[in-house]
C-alpha cells in the first residue's frame, strides 16, 4: 500500500509541477500544460514497476483528475486553477484509495 500511494503521489505531484511549469512560465495554454502534466504522470506510474491491476487503476485516477480539473476551471471561472487542480487531485487520491481497498484487495479467481 505505501508504494501504490507513494506513486500516486508522486505522479500527481509530477503531473501538477509540469502543468504549472507550462502554464504559467512558458505560458502556454492550460490545455496543452495539462495534456503534457498528465502524460508524465502516466510516465511515472507505467516506469513505476506495480502490477497492471494497480498501474490500471492509476491510469483511471489520473485521467479523473485532469478531467475534474478542466471541468472545475470551466464550470467555476471564480476558483484559481491551481486550486481547481489541486482539489481534483485530491478526488484522485480519494478514489484511487477506494479502488485500493476494494478492487486491488479483493482475492484473484
């Protein structure tokens, strides 16, 4: 469980430091920092050696993530974007421990 949430985290962390890189200081769109953001973090989880259940499930979590972050920057132009980035990757964190505990836990056969 450390390891599968240590690179969550990690991926997370890559995913937001890339977006935040290119959105604010090479000024780029958020659409494109957030396209680049995610396909590291999706490098991270595949070069991160899990089983392909977990890796999977990492997947699904961060393609969540990005996707709740556009629609929060869309739908409430009031909330920051690293706000809105940062609540989605909290969501992530939530449903990628729920899928832990249910579909990683659950016995093979």
């Amino acid at each position: 469980m450390a390891r599968y949430l240590g690179v969550l985290l990690a991926a997370l962390a890559a995913d937001l430091a890339v977006w935040h890189l290119l959105s604010y200081r090479v000024e780029t769109t958020m659409l494109i920092g957030g396209v680049a953001g995610l396909s590291v973090a999706l490098g991270v989880v595949q070069l991160s050696g899990l089983q392909r259940r977990a890796r999977d499930l990492l997947t699904i979590s961060l393609v969540l993530s990005t996707l709740l972050s556009l629609a929060l920057i869309l739908l409430l132009p009031l909330l920051q974007p690293l706000a809105a980035r940062a609540l989605a990757a909290l969501a992530a964190l939530g449903f990628a421990l729920f899928g832990f505990a249910l579909y990683l836990r659950k016995p093979k056969g």
